[in-house]
C-alpha cells in the first residue's frame, strides 16, 4: 500500500461519524453527507465515496457510542446492505494524482427510514451490542383454556429475543415456578417495583411481563372456511427495568389464524401476535439498556459511620477513586446520626458495584467500605475501620 493510500486509510477512520448534515435534521427525513473515495477508476472512486458516505449516514441513525463501536466491528456487512439507502448525489470534486488514482468527493441523499428499516442491517448492530439479561413471564388463556403451564407466548418471545438476537434469558424453569404461585403472580402483576424486584432476585436486568388471550370468531365466519376454525388473539407486553424499577416501554399486538382445531388455531395466533409485540419493545429496551451503560446507573447511596467531616472527604474522594464511578454527588451529611447521603452515577449494573466497592480500602487514614444493603437504586454502605 503507498504513502497516499496509507494516510486515506486515516484519514477515512478520523472522518468516520463526522457528519455534515445539510438541512433540518428534526423535520428531514433526507440525511444530506459528504463522501470520500479513491479509485483506480472513476467508477470505482464513486462506489468507494458512496460507501463513506453510507458510514456517515448510519452514524446519523446510530443511538449512542456502543452502537458506534459495535457498528465499526461489522462496518463492511452493514455498510454493504444499506448502500440501497443512497437516493441520489452529486460530485463536487473529481481529481487525478499523478500515480493515476482518481480522488472524488461526493454530496449525498440518503433515505433515513431506509437506514433504519434496513432490518438486515440493523440486525447485525443489535445481535453485538451489549445486550440485559431477560426473564419473560406471560399468563396465557388460548380459547377459555387459561392454565399456568400455557407458554405459546412466552416461549415465541423468548425464541425471538435468544434464536435472533442472542439475549441471555431466565431459566424458564424458574419462571415456571412462580407461575404455579398465585400470590407472586398477582404480586408481579399488580407492582411494577415487584416485579423488578423479583427479577432482580433470580439474576434478569430487565423483565417483559404480559397477558395473551386468544378467542374464536363468530361461528358464522368459521363457516365460511370450510370447517376450519377462526381464532383472533392479542399480546400485551411490558418492559420493566429490574435495575431501576421503572416500565421502560409497553406495547401490544393482535392477530389471527386459522386451524380445524380452535386450540391450535389459538396457539398459531398467540405465538404470531406474541412475536409482532416483542419486536416492538426491543429497540427501546436495548436503547435503554445502553444508554444506562454508556450515561452510568443513578444510584443512590447511603453511608453510615461517618463521623467527621475530615472522614466524609475521604469517603467523597474513595468514591471517586472507584472504577466506574463517573460521577460523586455530596448530597447531604448529618454528623450526628454519623450518615452521609451521596448521588452517584456507575457504569455497570448493581451486581459490578457491590463487587467493585466492597471492602475497597479508603485513600487515605486507613478503613475500608462495605455494603450493607440494597433496594432498587438505593444502597447502604458503612466505612469499616482499618
């Protein structure tokens, strides 16, 4: 490879995701870059323009910076299927160097909803981001049969979210368990902060709770089919974040299908409307899920035996000194009750602070931290003396 090309290479890597977007990015749904290429010919010169424009214009689209890193590992396979995405450009440059290589530049249209409606594309991205852990409880009635052993829905969903995109989910064993349990079903049901909470217990980050039903038509439709029986079903899902306690993202969906028998006909619904419902959760609980990597989880920490305020500088600058903490929040100290009260935000989940922070020694004067408790995004912690 010669001088020239050599430094092209970084400088495609430098200009990689600096986007110049010519227009309303809020109101456009064209997205408006420049291209660089080089080429032994002025068809090959363009094509390799088009391509760093096509990198330009997924970057637009892309959610955040894992995204970005995960995108840079498959660049050549998505940039390859979103090619199609290019409406239109124009050259604004087109040189010859000496060593015959041409050098063209290039300004290019490219289709937002085309990026993002690229499946194939975005696939790649979801299946190497960082993905939660994932536990699926779903009660089930399939035409007035509503036993806690129905698990069409839960099984489509789980065969979706593991076959597609390689999510790491709940043994469904433990999930079986609790769905024998009327008292921990209502209380899932009816609590989001217990549902997290349960999740949480048995190891999931996130938990996608919901309700399938399915039921035949009117008699005088089936008729109308020969025999076969006409069964409708709906799916209602919804995303809680086990970390947070919070709903991330609800959503539903319906369908139907056809079976001589009603039961089977009832399981081809539940099982088509149950994967329709989940595809329309994943991109929100995957956006939230690294955007709480990527920002840092706001914990919420309580520190006991802090009984000066020489010490509580200490625990402040301890703190700071841990891995992962990006951000320290002196919120409040009371000398009295020896409490020191702090906002933090963590990059990792609960389980990857406990280990970081538990008997991690103090920066200075000796001691060290442990934790003593945990609920949702508040912990407790007490300063151990040396």
């Amino acid at each position: 490879m010669g001088k020239k090309e050599t430094l092209f290479c970084g400088a495609i890597s430098i200009l990689l995701f600096c986007v110049f977007i010519y227009g309303d990015e809020e109101t456009n749904e064209d997205i408006f870059v420049e291209g660089i290429g080089y080429g032994s010919n002025e068809t090959e010169a363009v094509m390799a323009a088009k391509r760093n424009a096509v990198e330009k214009g997924i970057g637009v689209v892309l959610l955040n910076q894992t995204e970005i890193e995960n995108f840079q590992t498959k660049r050549d396979i998505v940039v390859s299927k979103t090619l199609a995405a290019v409406k239109s450009y124009e050259i604004t440059s087109n040189t010859k160097g000496s060593d015959g290589k041409y050098s063209i530049k290039i300004k290019a249209c490219m289709s937002r909803p085309t990026i993002i409606e690229d499946l194939d594309a975005f696939n790649i991205l979801l299946k190497s981001m960082v993905k939660p852990k994932v536990m699926v409880i779903i009660q089930e009635n399939n035409v007035g049969n509503e036993e806690p052993t129905n698990c069409t829905a839960q099984n489509s969903i789980i065969k979706f979210l593991k076959s597609s995109y390689e999510f790491e989910i709940v043994n469904p064993n433990i999930v079986a368990s609790i769905k024998t349990s009327p008292q921990k079903m209502a209380s899932l049901v009816g609590d989001v902060s217990n549902a997290a909470s349960i999740g949480a217990m048995h190891g999931a980050e996130v938990i996608i709770l919901g309700r399938a039903d399915s039921r035949r038509t009117a008699e005088n439709i089936s008729d109308n089919l020969g025999g076969m029986k006409s069964v409708q079903a709906d799916v209602m899902l919804k995303a809680i974040n086990c970390t947070t306690g919070k709903v991330i993202t609800s959503g539903s969906a319906h369908a139907a299908e056809v079976h001589i028998s009603p039961n089977i006909a009832g399981s081809m619904a539940i099982n088509l409307a149950s994967e329709k419902a989940v595809k329309d959760l994943l991109n929100l609980v995957i956006e939230d899920w690294n955007r709480q990597i990527n920002n840092g989880l706001p914990l919420i920490i309580t520190i006991n035996g802090v009984s000066s305020i020489r010490l509580k500088n200490i625990v402040v600058q301890t703190l700071k000194s841990i891995p992962g903490i990006v951000k320290v929040h002196d919120r409040a100290w009371n000398g009295e009750k020896k409490e020191l009260l702090v906002d933090i935000q963590f990059k990792g989940n609960t389980n990857e602070f406990y280990r970081r922070v538990d008997r991690y020694k103090m920066t200075s004067g000796g001691g060290s931290l442990a934790v003593t408790g945990q609920n949702g995004t508040k912990i407790s912690i007490v300063v151990q003396a040396k």
